[in-house]
C-alpha cells in the first residue's frame, strides 16, 4: 500500500493510543481501570473518525495509520 497521508488530529489519536496501550501492558501495573477507559475512549474515537467516511478508505489504510504512528513514536 503507498503511503497516505493522515490528518494529523487522526494520527495523534493513533498515537496516544499506543501510548497508551503500551502504559497498560507495563509490568507490575495494578490500577488499570483509568488507562483501559481511556484506551476503551480512544478506540471509540479513531474507529468514528471523520476520515473514514471518505470514499476509498480501505482497511488497510487503518493498519498503515498503525504502522505510521509507531514509526512517529519510535517504535517497531
């Protein structure tokens, strides 16, 4: 798939996503009821996402807005 081009409000929630997934997965986590709400209301957000509307926006492009935003964090 050739590279799109996100919004960036779109790809910031992708982030904080990660961001926050990965704080949930920590090791030694106990009081994980705030960060599952939140990975629980960034979810709602990005599947609701105007962009997807569009026409042409196949499933891949969600994984490719994966990838990209773990490229902008720094991650695999």
């Amino acid at each position: 798939m050739e590279h799109a081009i996100f919004p960036s409000d779109l790809m910031q929630l992708q982030a904080d996503w990660h961001r926050t997934y990965e704080a949930r997965a920590a090791p030694g986590r106990t009081a994980s009821t705030v960060l599952r709400r939140r990975l629980y209301w960034l979810s709602v957000r990005l599947w609701w996402h105007p962009y997807w509307t569009g026409p042409g926006r196949m499933p891949a492009a969600r994984t490719e807005l994966s990838r990209q935003a773990r490229v902008l964090l720094g991650q695999r």
